[in-house]
C-alpha cells in the first residue's frame, strides 16, 4: 500500500508541476495581450489628440504619443531607482 501511494503523490506532483507550466505560459501570454491593448489603448488617444488638433497629423500625434509614453517610462524607472 505504502509504494501505491508514493506512486499516485508522484503522479499528483508531476500533474501539479504540469499545471503549473500551463499556467505560467497562459500569463505570459496574458501579459502579451496586456500590451498589446495598452498599445492600442495609446493609438486610440494619440487618433483622438489628433481629432482635437485638426492641423496635426496622424504621424505628428503618433510621435507625440512616443515622446509621453518616454516621458512615462522614464518616470516609472526613476521612481524605482
């Protein structure tokens, strides 16, 4: 009896750690799809600015949406330094 439970923890650990690699790929690529709403979330703001300026245009708004996303990141590792 002893050897048929060491048996059925070793294959509950194995299934653990296999769950446990399912899970960190699935938030790898939940932090993928983060980033790329946040990107998409920032495209949209810079299209909206540019609506709001009429004489700047798409390419102008975008560099001003790099040059605040910098400025943001920046910032951030200030912050943690």
């Amino acid at each position: 009896m002893p050897a048929q439970l060491k048996r059925t923890i070793a294959e509950l650990e194995a299934r653990i750690i296999e769950q446990d690699s399912l899970i960190a790929g699935q938030n790898e690529r939940i932090k993928n799809l983060s980033q790329k709403l946040q990107q998409k979330k920032e495209e949209l703001h810079a299209i909206e600015k540019m609506s709001s300026k009429p004489g700047q245009g798409l390419d102008e708004a975008l560099e001003d949406l790099k040059k605040e996303k910098l400025e943001k990141t920046n910032k951030n590792m200030e912050a943690l330094i």
